[in-house]
C-alpha cells in the first residue's frame, strides 16, 4: 500500500511538471528563422500539415508539439486558409488565435500572368501600406535578399493576389510568390511527358512563359506548347516575337521592326535555336501543365487571326496561305 502511494505521487508530481512546462511552452515566444515567418494556408490542408508547414517555413519548433496543441485546444479544424505572418514575440497561443480568427489583412497586391519583374516591381512599389525595403537594390540583389543568389528573377513569381498586413513588406511578398511559384513549377514538373524534350523544370518555366505571351485563348495553349515542343525536337529556331520583345525591356516601343528582329541577342529566337536563357515572364498554371504535357500535334507553325485565335499549319505552304489570309487580308487562294 505504501509503494502504490509513492507511485502515485510520483505520477502526480509528473503530471504536474508536465503541466506546468506546457503551460510555459504555449507562453514563451516561438523561436523564428526570419521575421516576420510567413506562410499561405490552402483550402484543405490538414492541421498537422499546418504545423509542419509553420516549421519549414522558419519556425524553429518540433512540428509535433505545433500540432498536439492544435488538436488539444479544440481548435484545430477552425483554422482558416489564408495567408499568414508571424514576427519575433509570436507564441503559440498568439499563433493558433491568428489562424482561427482569420490573418487582419488591410491590402492585396496582384501580379498577373505574362508580367516581368519589372512590373512586378512597380506594381509593389504602388502597393498600399506596404513596406518598401527593395527600391535600392538591384534585380541581382533582390534574388540574393530572397537566398536565391544567382539567379534570374524572371518568371520566378506565381502570379495570384496577395493578402498582407501593415507593416509588411514588399520582400515578404516576393518571398510567398517566390516559394509559390517553386512549388507549382515542382508540381507541373512531376506531370511532365516521358518524350519531353525539355531537360529540367527551368526549361519547363522558360518555355512556360513564352507559351503565355505567344496564347490569345485558353482553347489554344496546348497546341501552342506542341508547335513550340515540335521545334525543339527538329532544332527549328522558336521565331517568337515576344523573346526579342523582351531583350529590347523599356525601349520597346509597341512597334517590332524588321532590324530588331536581325539583332543578334540571346533572346533572339528567329536568330538562335533552342529556347532563351531565362524565362521571359510569369506564366500561369495552365500554361506551366501544357508546356510539360503538350497537345499532340503536327503542326510547326501558327499566326493569329485576329480574334485572338491561332491558325495552326503542319507545313510551311499552309502557314504561307494562313498569314495571307489573316495577316495580309488577302484571302484564301
């Protein structure tokens, strides 16, 4: 009798140290990897994969104990999807009440399909209540700020609106998109064509992107990407106009002239083969799926009609006959 009073206590007093050390957990400040730590909740995630998302997005914290806490407040399944942020001093009482009440945003910045980071970059400059912390630095050292050094920003950047608080800022929301984008760009590449002939997902982005500059209408994005797929297995030059249009940036005047198109640059597609060195845009999710997973076609060239529309030939005669009937508005012969 006596030893089972002993047990007893000695269960009590762990409970109790136990009690006492959650008690303190849910009160300390979460240790962070940045500040702030931000971090987009879709629709559906489940709460220990929120917890495990908190913690690779830089909250230095056992996933496990995140979770036990979600489940134990009863709060788990109100969590809301959304994007949040967290800074230094958040605890993880202050971060499941954040999730629940749903992140107290106060503006939303857009970045749209076939923009280049420098519209990205003016649009974040007119962003309202948003900190600007980037206005100095260079194309090369936002990639760097973002612990991407060395790489180009274009088409980096998952075009969607953003929510954020007062007092964010403009990198906070690079470093979403940025992140957001590497994951659609992962996930498209794991869907890709066993005869792609593209050899890695930076290939699959340029491509991308060129495949939503070149598409007036949905109906049309696949056969684009196989007109484009189909050059690149002959080793066709790609002869797409908005690659030159990017190389000429801000000069560009709205006007493609004939001696741009004789300019020798890497963005020169009817000049080089292959595709450019970078992409030369943001491309959306549809256009990242056709260009790993093309519609089959035999077609090597298209011209718009007009409408918005492509008129789609498998040989160059045809292709002849469609720019003069859309282009030229000489009819069919």
């Amino acid at each position: 009798m006596k030893l089972r009073r002993i047990v007893l206590a000695l269960l009590l007093v762990a409970m109790a140290a136990a009690a006492a050390g959650a008690w303190w957990w849910l009160h300390r400040p979460l240790p962070i990897a940045t500040d702030p730590v931000e971090l987009s909740i879709e629709p559906g995630t489940s709460p220990r994969e929120i917890a495990e998302s908190w913690v690779r997005a830089g909250v230095m914290t056992e996933p496990l104990a995140l979770y036990e806490w979600f489940r134990w407040s009863g709060q788990a399944r109100r969590i809301r999807a959304g994007s949040y942020e967290i800074p230094t001093g958040t605890t993880p009482i202050r971060l499941l009440e954040k999730m629940v009440r749903g992140d107290e945003t106060q503006a939303v910045v857009r970045f749209n399909e076939g923009w280049t980071f420098r519209q990205i970059r003016a649009e974040l400059a007119r962003a309202d209540a948003l900190k600007q912390t980037t206005a100095a630095l260079s194309d090369a050292e936002v990639m760097r700020a973002l612990g991407a050094p060395g790489i180009s920003p274009e088409g980096r950047f998952h075009p969607d609106t953003y929510a954020y608080s007062k007092g964010s800022t403009d990198l906070s929301v690079l470093r979403r998109a940025y992140r957001a984008m590497e994951q659609r760009l992962a996930a498209a590449w794991q869907e890709r064509a066993p005869d792609t002939p593209l050899r890695d997902p930076d290939e699959a982005l340029t491509l991308a992107s060129i495949v939503e500059k070149e598409t007036g209408v949905e109906a049309d994005r696949g056969l684009v990407a196989g007109v484009f797929v189909n050059r690149l297995r002959l080793g066709m030059p790609l002869q797409t106009d908005p690659t030159v249009i990017f190389s000429l940036g801000a000069a560009f005047d709205g006007n493609l002239k004939k001696r741009d198109l004789q300019t020798d640059t890497p963005y020169n597609t009817y000049m080089r083969t292959g595709l450019p060195p970078t992409p030369i845009a943001i491309p959306g999710k549809a256009a990242l799926f056709a260009a790993v997973r093309p519609e089959a076609t035999q077609a090597l060239y298209f011209v718009a009609r007009g409408d918005g529309s492509s008129e789609f030939s498998a040989t160059l005669t045809e292709h002849n006959r469609a720019v003069n009937r859309y282009q030229r508005k000489l009819g069919t012969p």
